[in-house]
C-alpha cells in the first residue's frame, strides 16, 4: 500500500511571509480593496485635489492686493459745479476721485441704478448737498471721502498730525484667512461625501449584504472607509499649503506635523459623521440630502470665506461648538499663529467628542441591508 503525498498546509490570508498580524489582516484587504476603488474613480481627483486648488486660485485672484477702488460721484450742474471740480483737483485724494457734471434728473437716475456712488449738488452758497444711500457702504464711503476732499481743497487744516502705515504682508491678507479655511472645508466634504455616498452607493448594490456574509469584522470594514479618507487627506494637505505657499507667498508659522496632526483629526471628525449620515440612508438622494443638511450651517457660521466674529457675540458659544469652526481654529491657529498643539485642546476636545460619538452611534445603528 503507498503513502498518500503530504500536503504542507498553505499560510492562511493575511499572514503572507507573517508580516501581517492575523487580526488586521482583513481591516488591510478591506483598505486595499477601498484604494482600488478610488484609483478607478477619475472625478475624485478633480474633486477632492483640482477643484479647491482651483477655488482657491479664483478667490486669491478675486481678493488679490490692488490699488483702493476709485470713488465714482457725479456733480449736478449748475452754478458751482467748475469749482467743485476745481476743488477736488486740488485734493491729495484727487487720484481716488473719478467726478463727472450731469444734469440733476440725470445724475440722481445714474445714482439709482448703482453707476456712481454719490450725487454732490453745488447750493449756489459756497455749500453742498450729498444724496447717498446709508444701505450702501460704498456710498456712506464715498460721502466721506469726498467730503475730505471738497475741505481740503477749500483749504482746510487737520487740527492733529496723522500719519499713515500700510500694512500687506503676508499673514494679513485675504488669502491667508482664506486658505486654512478652504482646506477644512475640504476636508469635510472629502470626507463626508466620500464615505456616506459610497456606503450608500454600496447599500443599493447590495455590496454590504455580501460584505457582512463574511468573517469579516465589521468594525474593521468602516474603519478601513475612514483610513481610506486619511490617505487622501495627506495629500490634500500638502497641496493646498505648497499652493498657498508658492502661488500666494503665504507663510507657514507653525509645525508641518502638528498641522498634520490636526488634519488627520479633522478627517476623522468627519469621518465618523459620514458613517452616521450613511447608516441608515437607502437612498443617494437621502444621503445627499442629510449630508447637505450636516454640512449648510457649518458652511455658513464656521468661518470659511469670513469671520464667524461677524455674527452676533450671543451665539459665538455655539458656532465653535461645531466640527468645522473647531478645526478652522486650529488650522489657522498654527498656520498664522505658529501655536502649538498643547495650545488647541479645546478645539480638539470638540473635534474629538464629535468624531468619537458620531463613529460610536454609527456601529450601533448601521443597516447592512
């Protein structure tokens, strides 16, 4: 009788060569997996690189440092309209001054629909009488500025000296508000829309069901959708600063890894918001419409293209409350500021509260089904 031939027994998947710990082994198939299916997603990478590059190059252009804006006015003709002009000639701030004669009926038309600024009408006296629109601040500056000029041409003195400091460095300008701003807000739509559409997408193609007829962990599955996120968000990082820094001349004050730091919190906040919006939605359309619901307020009030100061002082408490605020802070804080990551604990306490609940609640009510 012959022996049977020995079958030496095959290592088992995901401990090839035993690098791999047997219990990671299925989160690093399933984020494998997830990368695949981003590389043969084209339009993630205009959406998640090209476009906030390109959002960020049209509003730096937009808002870029230029000459003050010329004031617009028209003088109503009559007697004192020459030497109106005559005085404005005179004026240090004759360059700023763009003055044209109409007829009265003409001008207050011209000053209606937004063609000048301010209407000045010569009394006949030596005065003048301004028509300016107090809802308009171009208007309301307008008034003033050429007031100034008409005094100042007639030869009035300042009774105290002032002197003037402009002031356009990099750190006060615009587009150094505007970038960290733009990269949370990035982050956050990456993030958000990236896992809660693709678990939808996945739901409705009955993807999920046969995932979780697996010996798969579920865990480990959403947590290699959120590390997918992660990969990206590296990149987006470093792009969105090497542009400011080379494009704009923007200067990085703080630390590269605590600015990194911040945004793998950041992406993770996120993140775990994206399960819960996904975890019961059946539909893309519902998932769109809960993500757009999540995410409009901290459009709004969390300080992405202008201050949240500008709202009223009794509901600041609650607008850095919210993710984004929390993570606009930060990031400007060490990209302006240099401050360290010790410094931020408030804000990171929030993103981390937000993230944490937010994955928690999504492993107790996700629907695989």
């Amino acid at each position: 009788m012959t022996n049977a031939p020995s079958v030496s027994p095959q290592p088992s998947q995901g401990q090839v060569s035993g690098l791999v710990n047997p219990r990671w082994a299925g989160f690093w198939q399933l984020l494998l997996a997830r990368m695949r299916e981003l590389k043969r997603e084209p339009e993630v990478i205009f959406w998640v690189f090209v476009f906030p590059l390109l959002l960020a190059l049209g509003l730096g252009i937009a808002f870029r440092n230029k000459p003050a804006d010329a004031t617009s006015i028209a003088v109503v003709a009559g007697p004192g309209a020459d030497s109106t002009l005559t005085l404005l000639a005179k004026a240090p701030q004759h360059g700023t001054v763009h003055a044209k004669v109409l007829a009265k009926e003409e001008a207050l038309k011209a000053f209606r629909l937004g063609k000048v600024d301010l209407v000045v009408e010569p009394d006949g006296r030596g005065g003048y009488q301004y028509h300016y629109d107090p809802a308009r601040p171009e208007s309301v500056l307008s008034r003033t500025q050429v007031n100034d000029a008409l005094q100042s041409g007639a030869g009035r003195l300042d009774l105290l000296p002032v002197s003037f400091v402009v002031s356009s460095e990099p750190g006060s300008r615009y587009i150094d508000f505007l970038i960290p701003g733009l990269l949370g807000m990035n982050l956050m739509n990456a993030a958000m829309w990236g896992i809660g559409f693709a678990l939808v997408d996945m739901r409705q193609r009955k993807l999920l069901k046969r995932f979780v007829a697996t010996p798969m962990r579920r865990s480990d599955f959403l947590l290699a959708i959120l590390s997918s996120r992660l990969l990206l968000m590296l990149v987006e990082v470093g792009l969105m600063l090497g542009f400011g820094v080379l494009i704009f001349h923007m200067r990085v004050l703080g630390s590269v890894l605590t600015i990194l730091l911040i945004g793998v919190l950041g992406a993770l906040t996120f993140g775990g918001l994206g399960l819960l919006t996904a975890s019961r939605a059946q539909k893309i359309e519902t998932i769109s419409g809960l993500i757009n619901l999540v995410m409009m307020p901290m459009w709004i009030f969390s300080g992405v293209f202008f201050s949240y100061e500008r709202f009223p002082v009794a509901i600041h408490p609650f607008i850095q409350l919210l993710p984004l605020t929390a993570l606009n802070d930060a990031l400007r804080a060490t990209i302006l500021e240099g401050a360290p990551l010790a410094a931020q604990s408030g804000r990171i306490l929030v993103m981390l509260v937000w993230g944490g609940v937010s994955f928690l609640l999504a492993m107790r009510w996700f629907r695989w089904t």
